[in-house]
C-alpha cells in the first residue's frame, strides 16, 4: 500500500496532487457516493458543491482516512491510500478539518496550535533541541499572522467567536504543513463578513503556504469566487466538472444545483 | 471537639485512598466512556503479588514498586486483550467484560492463595501521633498514603497539563475525532490511560490492605467507595474525584466515630443517592456539550 521509497516517519514537501478514482462509498444499506472520479491539481483549490446528502462530507471523509470505501482508488502524489487510518494519512501531510469540529473547545488556543503539530513527521522524536525551537518557530509565525489569537493564547477555545474559531482552524492548519487541506463547510455559520476573511485566509494558504486545497462549501458563489475548479455533486454522482469560472457562469447549473 | 478533629484527620487517609480509586475510574470513564467495574480486582491481584515479593525478599519497598509496575502491565493488557475487542460493540459488551474480569481476578486470587484473611505490612509505624498528648487519630503511616497519593496525583496533573503526551491524551478525551486527524494514536492512547488507571489502583491497594487485611473480596467495598467518590466528584472530573474522595473519606470517619462502623455503607450509599438528586452530574462536573 504504502510506494516504495516511503520510510516510516518521511513525508515529502509540498503540495500534493490528489486524485479519487472510482469511489463507492456508504453507511450500512446507503449509498453515499456512487463511483465519483476527481481530480485535485497540487497547489489547486478545488471546491465541491452540491445540496445537502449529496456525498460531500463523505467524500471528504473518505479521503482522510475516517470512512472506508467500498471500491475505488485515492490517490496522493499517485500513491493508492485509500483505506489507511486517519492518523496514518494525517501524519501523511492529509489534513482533514470536519465541519463545525475545526478546534477542540476544551482546550486553550496555544494548545489546538500545538495540536496541529502532533501530525508533523518524525514526532516521536520529540527530545530532538532542534524540534523545541522548530515548534516555536511555528507557533510565532501563526501568532504573527493572526494576531488576535496571540491575545487568547491561553483562552479556552470555547471563549472565541465564531470567526476567530475558524482563525484558529486555518492557524491550526498553517502550523500542520499539510500537503492536502480538505475543509469541511469553515463559513458555516458565520457573518458576511467575516466569511470573507475566511475565504481570504483559505486563499492565502493555498497561494502563499503552496497547499492543495479542497473545499467543501454550501456558499457555493464564494467558493466559486476562489477556487481554481469546481465539482458538483448530486445523489452520490459528479454532475459536472469544469475551471470554476466556467461553472460560475454556466447560470443553468447554477439555477439547478446550486440554487443561485 | 478534639474527637471531632480526630475523626477528620483520620479520615483524610482513607478519603485519599477512595480519591485514587475515584481518580482511576475517571481516568478510564474520560478516555473510553466506560465503568472498570474490575478496578477494584485488579487492585487486589497487584496486591497480592506485592505481598509475594514482600515475603520472598523481606523487602516492603521491592513490593511496592513491583506492584505499581505490576498495575501499570496489567492496566495496559486489560485494555489491550479485554477492552478492545468490546469497541463499536453495544455498550453492554463492555460492562459485563469487565465485570468477568473482576470474577475471574477474584477466583484466580482465591485459588493461588486462598481465602484466608493475610495482613499486609506497613512501611511507617501505624500508631497514633499526638500533639503533645493529645492523639490526633492518625499515624505515620497515614501521613505516608496521604502523601503518596497527593505525589501521584500532582504528578499526574503536571504531567496532563504540561507534557506534549499529557496535550494527546486530553485531546483524545474531548474529541477523539479531531484527536484522530490531528495525527494522534488514539488507541495507544487510551492504552496509556488504563496503564495509569491500574497503576493508582495499585497503589490504592497496597495502601488500603494493613487496615483492611488481604483476601479475594477485600477491595470490593474500597471499590464501593471510590465508585461513590467519582461519581460525586463528577465522572469527567479529576479535581473533583479526589475531592469526592476526601469528602467521603472525612464524613464517613466522621459518622463512623459518632454513629458506629455498621452505618457507614449506608452513609455511603445515602450521599449517593442525595447527590444525584441533586446534582446527577456530580458537584464539579462543568456544563459539558459532548459531540458524538
């Protein structure tokens, strides 16, 4: 399962390339995803759209390890992962943030920062002098760019509002180098406003950080707004897959799928 | 008044004991949402090994250590061999596994040593202090299981709160999920936890067997008690089963004194009922939303 070259505790730079190829995919007698092929360019964001119940959140799940497929292929870099475990495929460089669930509430802002570490390779050797500065070299450089999590890093996350919640879920992913960020629904719930800062953030990442990117989004007009491609979804099946501008045009799909 | 303080200085010791049973059931309760109703069992067997070693090498100390080492392994196999296979099975699976667990410790402590009622030694000397002349109800002895549990505890506490290990196992606790693809073992984890779980369940009961003497049942009631204390305490709430267990500990020595030995278990089993009346959660659990 795992390619050739991999030794256990190596992970490559970069973003990665990701690829689901003939997925099937379900919970007991349902069928959530019905052979669904996508592909995600490194570096890309890719957004997939759809109403609710239409396999997105599965599909997201699939990738990262949490629900077994039933057949199908995903493909990291062209390596076949489908059916590791979600700490396996974290420590990987997957990085899969479930809808509503991107932080733990009950613990401190510093220490979601610190979680995100826990995935980095070689973490067993913790002791290393070297690790100790690397760590807090990370955690400066995400109270840097969101410097209002630097005034609550001892807070519980619970404290936070909404929007600095999904702050500290897009830090917490900054801090994790993730080769492939797969974002469940970060706007829900969320101001107009303060959904665009998100959307601004989750740009950044895949811009500036070189992350390859796949959102999962309800809003589906500002995720068109940024992502490279887009994918729709209906019933577990693609029904399109196109340069996201072009979906965004295409007012037929718009009306039918995603209800704009 | 002096009888008054007496009581309650004695009963700081057992409330301690009670608290590391309560501690441990906590421990187990946050990371795997189940009852160890084996805790108690599984302090006895380590107990008894203890006293093997103690007979053997003359040694109280080598005993000690062999029995915290022996509760960590046996922790750690339980969850391994028992536990695990009871996971993503009804929830029943679980309780009657480790029920037959305290069965089968308990018939295995029967056949290897029998029935007999064995004292356990003291590593301080068990007669009362006093202040001046006055006793003060409680020994040397007890200052050390107040102390040894307190060290224990605080330990554990510095360890969860400032180790990176520490970080991981709370985060499994309050959401496996994230916990999961965030990169950590959660399995091995939880591991841990019931290695640490047994390990206070040792020490409780190399701790609680000069006064209780040593035999198959001899933990059950300890058990009992520390059940209580946690679940007075607030099941998440590790603060709050070791003062549960103090609570416990002091009121019962308290009522004991006053009112006679025979109507503690029923002192016991009233606070019980009176706090989840009350207060089902337990006095210091907080307002808690869990995701499952």
């Amino acid at each position: 399962m795992s390619s050739p070259a991999e030794a256990p505790g190596a992970r490559a730079h970069g973003p990665a390339s990701l690829a689901v190829q003939d997925l099937v995919a379900g919970y007991g007698g349902v069928l959530a995803l019905d052979s669904v092929t996508i592909t995600a360019d490194a570096g890309t964001i890719t957004t997939v759209l759809g109403a609710n119940g239409a396999g997105k959140t599965t599909l997201l799940r699939v990738i990262s390890g949490m629900v077994r497929p039933r057949s199908g292929r995903v493909l990291v870099d062209g390596a076949d992962r489908a059916g590791r475990s979600p700490e396996d495929l974290a420590r990987a460089g997957i990085v899969h943030v479930p809808e509503g669930q991107g932080v733990i509430a009950e613990l401190t802002v510093e220490e979601n920062l610190r979680l995100g570490m826990m995935c980095w390779p070689g973490i067993a050797q913790l002791r290393r002098p070297g690790r100790r500065a690397e760590r807090a070299a990370a955690l400066a450089e995400a109270y840097e760019r969101f410097s209002v999590l630097a005034d609550r890093r001892q807070k519980l996350a619970s404290t936070l509002s909404g929007g600095e919640r999904q702050m500290l879920v897009i830090a917490r992913a900054l801090v994790a180098r993730p080769r492939v960020l797969l974002l469940d629904e970060p706007s829900l719930g969320l101001a107009p406003r303060i959904m665009t800062q998100v959307m601004d953030m989750v740009v950044r990442l895949s811009r500036e950080n070189g992350i390859t990117i796949v959102l999962v989004e309800q809003n589906a007009r500002a995720a068109l707004a940024i992502a490279d491609h887009g994918v729709v979804l209906n019933l577990g099946r693609v029904v399109a897959a196109a340069d996201a501008r072009a979906l965004a045009a295409d007012v037929a799909l718009r009306h039918h799928y995603l209800g704009f | 008044m002096v009888e008054f303080l007496q009581f309650t200085l004695g009963g700081i010791s057992f409330g301690l004991i009670y608290a590391a049973i309560a501690l441990s059931l906590v421990l187990i309760w946050r990371g795997t949402r189940l009852l160890n109703f084996a805790q108690g069992g599984m302090a006895m067997f380590t107990t008894f090994i203890a006293l093997e070693v103690i007979y053997r090498t003359g040694s109280y100390w080598a005993g000690f250590v062999v029995a915290l080492a022996a509760g960590i392994v046996l922790g750690a196999v339980t969850e391994l061999a028992v536990i695990r296979p009871t996971l993503g099975k009804p929830e029943l699976n679980a309780v009657i596994v480790t029920i037959g667990l305290l069965i089968l410790l308990e018939g295995l402590a029967g056949i290897f040593y029998g029935g007999q009622f064995r004292s356990f030694p003291t590593a301080f000397s068990d007669i009362g202090l006093r202040a001046g002349s006055t006793p003060l109800g409680v020994s040397r002895f007890d200052v050390f299981v107040a102390a040894a549990v307190l060290a224990i505890t605080l330990l554990l506490a510095v360890g969860f709160r400032y180790t990176s290990a520490g970080l991981r196992m709370r985060a499994a606790a309050f959401n496996a999920t994230v916990a999961r693809l965030s990169g950590i073992r959660v399995a091995r984890v939880i591991t841990v936890g019931w290695a640490l779980a047994g390990l206070l369940g040792a020490l409780a009961g190399v701790l609680v067997s000069p006064s209780t003497f040593l035999y198959p049942n001899s933990m059950d009631s300890i058990f009992v008690f520390g059940f209580t204390a946690a679940v007075i305490g607030g099941l998440d709430s590790p603060v709050g089963a070791v003062i549960g267990g103090l609570l416990l500990g002091v009121v019962l020595n308290i009522a004991g004194g006053y009112l006679g030995a025979d109507v503690t278990a029923l002192i016991a089993l009233g606070i019980l009922v009176v706090v989840l009346m009350i207060r089902p959660a337990g006095l210091f659990a907080g307002a808690r939303v869990r995701r499952v």
